[in-house]
C-alpha cells in the first residue's frame, strides 16, 4: 500500500472505517433488493475487506517481532477469513428461512465489536 497512506491511518482507524462500511453494507443488503443497491453492497464489501485487512496486517506488521509476523498472519487467515466464515455461513444458512433478507440485520451484530475495541500500543492521534 501507498506508503502516505500506510503512515497517515493506524490499525484501529483503518478497522473502524471498515467496520463502518461493513455496518452501511449490511443494512443496505437487509434494506433492499434493488440491482443497484445489491451492486453498491457487493463494491463496498471489496473496499470494507480491503480496509480491514490492510489495519489487521498494519497492526501485526507494527506490534509483533519479525519471527512472530508470519505465524500470526497464517493464524487470522485459517481462523478469521476461514473457520469464522464458514461458521458465519453455516449459522447464516439456517436462520435464513425464518429471517430472509432481515439476517442481513444480524450481520451488523457481528461488527460492532469493532467499535469499542481498543488497540493495544495505538493511541489517540498517532499511527501505529
């Protein structure tokens, strides 16, 4: 990533904007099922993804020695873009009979986590 970027936004910036977008998107999917929306969702979830991994590697790269970097990184991969999401599906997949389009809504309970958590070595005002 562009390094001005990487230098201006920490970790916790970068996972809250995701995480805000991923709020919008899921409501937006829950909201509607007009092609246009379901097109603006599909665009913003590349943008919330590639925003929140960039603060989630920003945040090992920056708090873990080198030797630790790549074992951790191996780790968020098999548990958080792997078993969760299949679990997330699994779960997803029986609710939505009952739910329909409103298990979108039950998406956005799956982000705010995001917002009270609180990054260890990154404060207010400085990029970690």
């Amino acid at each position: 990533a562009d390094q001005r970027f990487c230098r201006r936004f920490g970790a916790q910036t970068l996972w809250l904007v995701g995480a805000a977008g991923c709020v919008v998107r899921w409501v937006l999917l829950g909201a509607s099922t007009e092609l246009a929306v379901l097109v603006l969702g599909q665009l913003l979830h590349g943008v919330t993804f590639c925003i929140s991994h960039l603060g989630a590697v920003r945040f090992m790269t920056r708090q873990l020695p080198a030797e630790q970097q790549i074992p951790t990184q191996a780790l968020y991969a098999a548990l958080g873009l792997g078993m969760t999401v299949a679990a997330l599906m699994a779960i997803c997949g029986v609710l939505f009979e009952p739910l329909g389009g409103g298990i979108f809504f039950i998406m956005v309970l799956v982000v705010l986590p995001v917002f009270v958590l609180r990054l260890r070595g990154e404060h207010e005002g400085t990029a970690a």
